[in-house]
C-alpha cells in the first residue's frame, strides 16, 4: 500500500491530500457536485468506480438498461450475498452502499469514467468530465492492476447494508410512477382539447377539422404534430371510427 500512496502523491500532487487538517479550493466539478448534492469522492472511492466502469465496459451493460437503478428481487438477493468478494460483480446500484456515497454520485462517476474508457476525453453535453475525474483516470491507468485494486479496497465495505440502495430504488420507482401519472392526466387533458376542437370545426371544415384541430394545438402548446396524433389516437382507443379520422 505504500507503493500506491507513493504513486497517488507523485500523480496528484498530493502532498496534504490525507491530512485530516488539510483544507483545499473546491475545483470546479466538486462545486458542481456540491450544488447537485453529490459527494465530494475521495482517490479510494474514484479507483473503485474506476474499477467498476471497467468491468461494466467489458460486459457492455446499461445503467439503466439493466435496471441497476432499480433493484430486483434478484439484485437484492445478490446484495444480501455476503460470500461475494468481487464488488465489480455487484448491481451498479450497489456500489453507493460498500463506498457509502450517494446513489446519483456513484451513477454519475461510473458513467464518466466509462466515457473515458471509450475515449471521450471531454464527455458529452449531458455529461461533462471535470479534470479531477480526468486526472485520477489517467493516474489509474498508468498504475499496475493490482495498485489500482489496492487503493480501491481501502473504500470497499462489501458487507455494507442496503439501505442506501433501498432508499435511492423506492424514491426513483415513486418518481417513476408520478411522471406517469402526470403524463396520463395531461394527454388525457390535450385528447379532450383536441377532439372538443375538432367537433367544433366540423360543422365547417368538415373531415378537414382533424388536421386543422391539430395544426391549431400544435401551434398554441409548441408541440409537434406527429406526438399529437399519436396522443389522440391513444385517448380514442376505445373509439376507432373517430380515432381514424386522425
């Protein structure tokens, strides 16, 4: 361990990094993850993640495409696992539990690093890499394997609870579920605006009322045409002589 901490102070700089009295200017990505309400990670926690990315890219899964946001029944046995030594293993949700950090910092930090893994050495609009991120990845690829793993293990506690994933899980399932119904009521609110008009310029467009129903909206709430037809058409599921009419 020695070896690394060497390494990490000729890398970083880092002469007070693990001073407890040791007080530095924020940079500008830990102001902005400060400001989100993110976690300020630590070289340990970094090399972790690190670590993870990697083994992420290899298998080629999705945050979210596997549902790591949202833990199975099947993730949480898998969390409960304590003979499951290998964190890069564990569901990506996980990973805030054993380096005990916010659920969005550990999301946010692995995708960063799997930009990097692919050469995105400024990441992307939605997705911005900051040069600490960029100065520890580079720093842990130049280490052996085994330095990096090292440093990460200090930040692992692979028995570490769940509730931090738990939590984070029912929170975004809740948020989930409110986005829903909110979009159910306000499609439901465009179909009856939409077919109300419609019925109103019948008499005088005749079957022209449909596009003229919909060009009106479109230009009134800024939406496009094609998402209120399909709007409309679901809203008259249950009505297909008049759905056709759109």
């Amino acid at each position: 361990m020695k070896i690394v901490r060497e390494s990490l102070y000729e890398s970083l700089d880092a002469e007070n990094l693990y001073s407890e009295d040791y007080e530095h200017e924020l940079t500008k990505g830990e102001q902005a993850a400060i400001s989100k309400g993110l976690d300020i990670l630590t070289p340990e926690q970094m090399a972790a993640l690190y670590l993870f990315a990697k083994e992420m890219e290899s298998r080629g899964e999705d945050l979210r495409g596997n549902r790591d946001n949202f833990l199975t029944r099947n993730a949480f046995k898998m969390n409960a696992d304590t003979t499951l030594n290998d964190f890069r293993k564990l569901p990506a949700i996980r990973m805030a539990d054993i380096l005990d950090i916010n659920p969005r910092t550990s999301n946010y930090t692995i995708s960063k690093f799997r930009l990097l893994l692919r050469g995105q050495r400024e990441g992307i609009p939605s997705n911005i890499i900051y040069p600490k991120i960029l100065n520890h990845f580079d720093m842990f690829e130049k280490m052996q394997p085994a330095e990096v793993l090292s440093l990460a293990n200090d930040a692992i506690n692979i028995n570490a609870d769940t509730k931090r994933s738990e939590e984070y899980s029912f929170n975004m399932n809740a948020k989930s579920r409110e986005q829903r119904e909110k979009t159910i009521a306000t499609d439901k609110k465009i179909g009856d605006d939409i077919v109300r008009l419609y019925k109103s310029l019948y008499p005088m467009f005749g079957d022209e009322a449909a596009h003229k129903a919909i060009s009106k909206i479109s230009k009134e709430r800024g939406i496009e045409e094609k998402k209120l037809r399909t709007i409309v058409k679901t809203y008259l599921s249950k009505d297909p002589v008049l759905g056709k009419k759109f």
